[in-house]
C-alpha cells in the first residue's frame, strides 16, 4: 500500500506532496554526482567514500551555515532557485579556508507548505552551488510544518564536509610582516547582513522590482545576486603558490574574519582604495548614515575572501586567480601587530 495519511493531510501535512518534490529534484542531484557517491537520495544516510590517494593523514573538515534573512528578498520577488547557491558557499567557502577540498553537501529545507515546485527549485540551487563547489548534494531532508512557519515561507541550512592532508591545513603559522593580503571580489553583498539592509532600504513589494540606476538593474536583482564560490579558484592557486591562510569574509566584516587568518604578533593593513568600488555598499552607508566602522565590521565591501601570501608571490597569485576567472588584487599588508585590523 503506498504511503498515505488522511489525518495527517488534514493538519497540514501532505506526505505525497514530499513524494513529488524529490521526483523533481532527481535530475539536480544528478549534476553533483562526482567518483566518492556510492548512495542515491532516499536512504537513511548519504554513503561517500573519499579518495585519500597521496594523503599522508587525511583529515575531515566541516562546516554548516544558512542563508540568513537573504530568503526574505527571495519570497518577495518569488525567485527560489539562487538561494541555494548562498548555503553551498556560506559552507564550502569556509572550509576551502583551511586549505580543504569540500566533498559532500547535505541541505535541510523546513517550509509551512510543501510546495513541490518551489522545493526542487531550491534544490535546483543547492545543486548548482555544489557544482560549482565541485562536491556532491548526498542527501537532505525537507520538513512541512504548518503553523511554525508561514505557508509562503521556508528556511534553509546546509552542511558540508571536505578533506585536507594534515600538513596542508592553512593555519597562519607561517604568516608573517611583510607577506601580501590578496582580496578576492564578492559579487556583492553575499548572506550577510539582510536585516540591516532590510531595514535601510526599507524593502517591501513596493520597492523590490524597483530599478536603480546606479546599480544597472533593479534592487531586487541586487539583493539576490548568489554568493561567489570560491572553492576551486582557491584550490587551483594553491598547486602553484604557497598560500598561507585564508579568510571568508561573511557575518562581521572585515574586523571578525580577517583576525581570524592571523597569529600572535601580527596584524593586517587595509587599502581601502584597493577594494572594488561597488555601488551596493555606497547607497547602504549613505542611506543608513552607517559608520565606516560599522560597514567594515557588517559588510564584505566587495572582498569575499583575503588570502596570505609571501610579497614575492603576490604578482603570481594574482594571476593565477585571474586566470581562473576570480578577480583579484592586493589589498594590504600584514605588519607587526596583535591580530587587528588596520584600515588606511
């Protein structure tokens, strides 16, 4: 007898139309298939098994993130296949900053009504993050909960786990004064800060479609715009130049993240006219009479991510990066110091 509640339609719940999702869903998944998949979707638990070939002491590497009140501007504009693509990169960008390759993504979608075409549109997302992430969407769960959240809206978290050789861990030990401070370019405002930017912006219906003439398109468009994934860039540049430790520059800016790349005895200069000069963030801070302060310390102002390198090497990691479709410039400096953040 195939699967059916008739009570559990009644408070809301409808088991088939979780059935039909993942029938959509399939051919998404399908993209991410990569060597280490030995399970398809349905089981009890994603199966992977992880190349070590060339390892010395492998080690596992994980991170879990969401995508933030972002989902906000995505259930206005009635767009959910870009979301996705934001918790793949909230998770791989932070393990490609220990020098790991991602290798397994798993997502969790809670919503008040499953719709099925909205949910594999959302998957449509995730597998296009992984793609890009070159891991593989093993598995996920999709929860209806009527009553906890509105039926229009839904929540989405990730999980990913990657592999590193223990001697190649990026852990800042070796960065010292004088090595160079590579920025990489966001697309923009990545997932992080919305609820500010909610709040500046004043976003509603009335004004998401609205378009900006600074920004070349409308503001919803903007908002939208997926995180830059920055997995296999950074992994390329690291088979030819010694990167010394890496920094995701989400949720606190500049001041959280960046300290995190350095050790004792250290700190990093910022140029800040060596950053990308992005509309987004000049219209936030004047709208929102923000403090540089507080930009800095919110916003990635067009750096997504900040790598170290030797000064010898920054001309060649550059480059590289270029080379690989990543825009990228030095930034600054690391000088001595107590893990800060010198802007200038």
């Amino acid at each position: 007898m195939k699967s059916f509640s008739e009570s559990y339609k009644a408070a809301g719940v409808d088991v088939t139309a979780g059935y039909r999702a993942v029938e959509l869903m399939k051919k998404h998944v399908e993209r991410t298939r990569t060597p280490g998949v030995i399970s398809g979707i349905g089981g009890f638990g994603g199966l992977f098994q992880p190349d070590t070939a060339g390892m010395k002491a492998p080690v596992l590497v994980s991170g879990t993130d969401g995508v933030g009140t972002k989902l906000k501007i995505a259930f206005l504009m009635g767009r959910h296949d870009t979301v996705g693509i934001d918790c793949v990169a909230m998770c791989v960008n932070d393990i490609v900053c220990c020098g790991a390759k991602p290798l397994l993504f798993l997502d969790y979608i809670a919503l008040g009504k499953n719709r099925p075409e909205t949910v594999a549109a959302i998957v449509n997302g995730v597998s296009e993050g992984c793609v890009q992430a070159g891991c593989a969407l093993i598995g996920g769960e999709t929860a209806e909960m009527p009553g906890f959240y509105p039926e229009n809206e839904y929540d989405l978290a990730g999980f990913s786990v990657g592999i590193v050789d223990r001697c190649k861990i990026l852990d800042g030990s070796a960065v010292k004064p004088g090595d160079a401070i590579i920025g990489l370019n966001s697309s923009g405002l990545h997932s992080n800060g919305f609820s500010l930017v909610r709040k500046v912006l004043n976003i509603s219906e009335k004004n998401i479609n609205t378009r900006v003439a600074e920004l070349g398109h409308t503001l919803g468009e903007e908002l939208l715009t997926p995180t830059k994934i920055y997995v296999k860039p950074v992994l390329s540049l690291m088979q030819k130049v010694n990167v010394k430790a890496a920094a995701h520059i989400t949720g606190g800016g500049f001041y959280e993240n960046i300290p995190r790349m350095l050790k004792d005895g250290v700190a990093a200069k910022i140029e800040k006219k060596a950053l990308p000069q992005m509309p987004i963030f000049k219209i936030l801070q004047e709208q929102g009479d923000i403090s540089e302060h507080d930009m800095y310390n919110t916003f990635n102002m067009g750096i997504g991510m900040c790598l170290i390198v030797g000064k010898e090497d920054a001309g060649a990691a550059v480059d590289e990066l270029k080379r690989c479709g990543q825009p990228a410039g030095v930034i600054g400096e690391i000088t001595v110091g107590e893990r800060e953040v010198v802007l200038c």
